[in-house]
C-alpha cells in the first residue's frame, strides 16, 4: 500500500509541470564574444602603449571589455488564453576578463544586469514594467555593432548614455509597444523614486515604408536622478535593404545644460553599408561627431563577418578614430592643435544559444 501511495506522489510530482508546460514556456539564452585586437595610438606623444589585447568589445583605442553583447538570460512565456501572454525576463551582463589591469578586477557576472521585468502581451500590445533600454536604443542597428569597430564606442553614434543613448539600461521603466500597420510605436516612462516630477520619458516611431525602415526617436531625462537640467536625445534613421544590400543611415542630437551652468550640443552622423555574398557580410562604416565646446571625431571601419550560422559569427577588420584636440603645455595652457588618432586591426569570434 506504502509502495503505491509513493508511486502516485511520484507520478503527481511529475504531472505537475508536465501539465505547467502546456501553457508555459522556459527559454534559456545566452551570448559570448571574445576577440584579439592590436591598437595603435598617434599624435599621443608616445603615451599610449600599442600591443595586442584580448577583450571583448569596446573600440579601436580603448581595449575594454564594456559596451559588449555578453549576456545570460531566462524568459518565460505563460499563455493565459484568449491571446493574451505573460512576461517574465531576468538577463545578466558579464565579461569573460577584467575590465582593467586591476589584480581585484575579474571577469564574470560583476559587470551589471541588462533586462529585468515583467510584462503583458496581447493583441493591445505589449506592455513591460521593471530594469529595460529605453525606446530611444537602436543599438542593433550597427552591423559592427559591439565589436572594437563599432561606432558607438569610436565617436560615431551616441552610447549608452545611461540608458537613454544605444544601449545601456535603465530601472523602474514602463514600456509600451505596438504595430498599427506600417507604423510601430514604443513609449517608456521611467520614474524617479526621489522625485516623480523628475520623470524620464523616451519614444520611437518606426515607418516600414518597403524596403526601407524609417524611424525617429526621442529622449527626455532632465533632473532625472541628478542629470543635467536639460538632458534631451533625438534621432532620425533609415535602414534600407534590398538583395545582398544594406544601408543603414542615422542623424543624433545630444542637449545638455548642466549644473555648472555650462551647455553642450553635440551632433553624430553615422552610415553604415553591406553587401552579403553567401554566409560572408561585408561592411563599410563612416561617421563623425560634431561637438559646440569639444574636439570633432572622425571614424571608420571596415570589416567581414562570416555567419557560420545564425548563432556563430566570426569577425575581422579595421577601426579608426581621429579626434582633433588642443595640444597643451606643461602648464596646461593650449599651444595649439593637433590630431589624436587609434587604430584597432583584429578580430573575435560570437556565439548565440
């Protein structure tokens, strides 16, 4: 009798989330790139010291392992009838070596979480409440996008900007999303806890005319969490596709007035081409920086990717910066001009599950 009553606890231990998984869904993902990289430095004077270095993203010039694609994630999916769903998501960020040469400097899980939040999704949309980029992110849109050669990290798109840029990630956010035909729609509000009047805000239109995939973006997050008083991002973009090519092409604005009383204005010019033969991506990126009150950047990149498949990239190319500075003597005081300019040639390898 003993025996049987085990046997149906057992079978019933079992059903449990035999029967969860009908309507339910657990989906583990992740995401690891390492790559090698030699970078050079001119007009530096000789202090920045050229060599090879392995990390996994940052830009030519700047062997750090930030402003990567490496992640590790859980998703669920829980279909609750009549097209509606929810969300859960928990994304981790880490890196595979230390951010500097610190000895207390380790790789791993200690650089940061991505995703984190809750949702609904039905036929009114999808909405998402917790840790999240905000709707202004177009990151994905560089195909050099978080490798050494991406502009974002060589002065040609804006970065992470604290969430408010492409990429970085922002708490206690609010995201709505939905398609009304051609026209998609994404809003965030993100709260400030110390003072809700402090609120940030951001939104994204994107415009699926054909070939082409127009969209503009904003972002607002003065006074949020002691930024500056104005802290405004705004975007427009084009990405066009047709046979083995690609054109991506985005205009940023960045405003600042911050509390010193000082303001700045910066503006990025970012174009990107691809043309696909085979499993081969071949990519040429031009962009540049425009800044009131700071030197103007100019970049490049040209790159190969080779998808072995649609979860295992390799990549090799060549980035560049140049950065037109004021040269200054020992005293500090400006003698004149000169070019800062970084070289990274490498490559590295990603892979998706």
């Amino acid at each position: 009798m003993k025996k049987q009553i085990l046997a149906v606890a057992v079978a019933g231990a079992f059903a449990v989330p035999a029967f969860a998984a009908a309507d339910s869904s657990v989906t583990l993902f992740g995401q690891l790139q390492t790559q090698i990289v030699h970078h050079s430095a001119s007009g530096d004077g000789g202090t920045f010291e050229s060599g090879f270095r392995q990390h996994d993203a940052g830009g030519a010039g700047s062997p750090a392992d930030g402003a990567g694609p490496n992640r590790l994630g859980v998703m669920v999916n829980h279909d609750l009838g009549n097209g509606l769903s929810a969300l859960a998501k928990f994304e981790g960020d880490f890196q595979t070596g230390a951010a500097s040469t610190s000895i207390a400097d380790t790789g791993g899980f200690n650089s940061g979480n991505r995703d984190i939040y809750v949702g609904l999704d039905g036929n009114f949309g999808q909405v998402i409440a917790g840790r999240m980029t905000s709707s202004y992110n177009t990151a994905g849109k560089d195909p050099l996008n978080a490798t050494f050669m991406q502009g974002r990290a060589n002065g040609a798109r804006l970065g992470g900007d604290g969430g408010f840029g492409n990429g970085g990630y922002v708490d206690r956010g609010v995201r709505y999303s939905n398609s009304f035909g051609i026209v998609s729609l994404d809003v965030g509000m993100f709260l400030d806890n110390a003072d809700d009047s402090d609120t940030a805000w951001s939104a994204r239109l994107n415009f699926d005319v054909g070939p082409v995939d127009l969209y503009v973006a904003h972002a607002d997050a003065g006074d949020y969490e002691f930024r500056d008083s104005r802290s405004r991002n705004t975007k427009i973009g084009a990405d066009w596709s047709h046979g083995p090519f690609r054109l991506v092409g985005e205009v940023e604005d960045l405003s600042r007035d911050r509390v010193d009383g000082d303001s700045v204005d910066v503006n990025t010019y970012f174009l990107s081409g691809t043309y696909t033969m085979g499993r081969n991506d071949f990519v040429l990126n031009l962009g540049h920086s425009r800044r009131d009150n700071n030197p103007n950047t100019d970049y490049a990149a040209i790159a190969v990717k080779h998808n072995f498949s649609n979860r295992v990239m390799a990549f090799a190319g060549v980035g560049y910066n140049s950065t037109e500075d004021s040269n200054l003597d020992s005293d500090g005081n400006v003698v004149g001009d000169r070019s800062l300019s970084f070289t990274g040639v490498g490559g590295g390898m990603r892979v998706s599950f």
